[in-house]
C-alpha cells in the first residue's frame, strides 16, 4: 500500500511531467515557425500524455515528443488547416448572423451556435481517436461524431472540466506557461481514455469497420 509521502511524490512527479510537456510544446510550436509547429506539438503533446497514462510514467518524454512531432508534421498541419478552415465558416456565418438586421437571417444564429459547439466538441476527440486507434482522418472525424453521444455523462464532465480549467487559466494567467496547453491534454485524455476503455470492455463500436488498438 502506498504511504502518503509515497503518494505526494507521484503527484509532484506527475506536475513536473505535465510542466515539461508543455516546455517542449512551446519550444517545437516555435522551432516550426509558429504556424507550421502548433498541431504537430499539439499531437506530440497528447500522444506524450497518452503513453504516460497506459504504459508507463518514465518513459522518454523528450524522445517520444520528438519522434511523434516528426510523424504527425504533414499530418497535423493539414489536419489544422482543416479545422482553422472550419472555424472562420463557423465564424463568419456567426458574427453575419449577428449583425445582419434581416430576420431570417438572424434566426440562423442559434443553430449556427449549436452547430459550432458540436463541432467544438467533436474536435475535442478528434485526438484521441486519432491516436489510440487504426484509422484514417474520415474514419475518426466520423467516430468522433458518433462517441460524444456515447457515455453522454463522461462528454459532460469532459466539457465542465476543460471549463473550469479555462476559468483558473484566465483568472490565474501565469498558469498558462506552466499548464497551458499539457494541462488541457491531460484532461482531454484523462475522460477519453476512460470512455474508450470501457466501450472496449462493453465490446462497444464506434464504427461499421473494425477498429484495432494500437
């Protein structure tokens, strides 16, 4: 049985791993020029985080940041690409939405919302998905609009977490080069690892075609 000293030291270790997570995303966001280096550390970052959690706490985080950066470089940019696409639609059509005296037009704006929030939390797993099982981007864009309905209360506590988070990272803003970003991939991962483990163990499928985890 662990002690209480025992269990302080995993925690610690665990901040520090979380903090240096977030020092390499930060440095690789900049070695890809900002632009081109965000989604690739992104990915790295969860899949660092992903390890972490389902084989083993001292892995080489350094080694396997890297390696997952270099793999996911074309990958995650075109990927983000995608999702920045989408999100200035989303936008545009939200703010004509708002300004546009037209009635018709102003009515658009509450499906408009509802609509950006789905697609905000079908994002949220896109990730995950992507990492933890064998498919291409349409295969896990379509998983992931099919999981967030599955196990409703995990998506809910997922998004009241990553929003409460949020509201200590805007009150509390130091925070943000410390947690910033590996703080939020761990929540993320924390909820969709437990979801995909039990919809594993319920021999749940979240798709037509098999999918094998890596």
């Amino acid at each position: 049985m662990e002690t209480g000293m025992e269990r302080l030291y995993y925690l610690a270790m665990a901040i520090i791993r979380l903090v240096y997570i977030n020092l390499l995303v930060m440095v690789f966001t900049l070695l890809g020029l900002v632009l081109l280096g965000f989604f690739p550390a992104l990915i790295a970052c969860f899949a660092v985080i992903r390890k972490n959690m389902l084989y083993d706490q001292d892995i080489a985080i350094t080694k396997n940041f890297f390696s997952e950066y270099k793999r996911y470089f074309v990958k995650g940019n075109l990927a983000g690409a995608f999702f920045v696409t989408v999100c200035l639609l989303l936008y545009v059509n939200f703010s004509i939405a708002q300004v546009i005296g037209n009635e018709w037009i102003q009515l658009s704006y509450y499906p408009i919302l509802l609509v950006s929030i789905l697609c905000l939390i079908v994002s949220i797993h896109i990730i995950p998905l992507s990492l933890h099982y064998r498919n291409n981007w349409k295969t896990t864009i379509k998983n992931a609009c099919l999981v967030i309905f599955i196990k409703p209360i995990n998506t809910i506590f997922l998004i009241a977490s990553l929003v409460a988070s949020y509201y200590i990272i805007t009150v509390v803003p130091g925070l943000i080069p410390f947690f910033g970003v590996s703080g939020f991939g761990w929540i993320i991962m924390f909820f969709t690892l437990n979801k995909f483990k039990t919809l594993e163990a319920e021999h749940t499928s979240v798709s037509d075609s098999t999918i094998t985890s890596i």
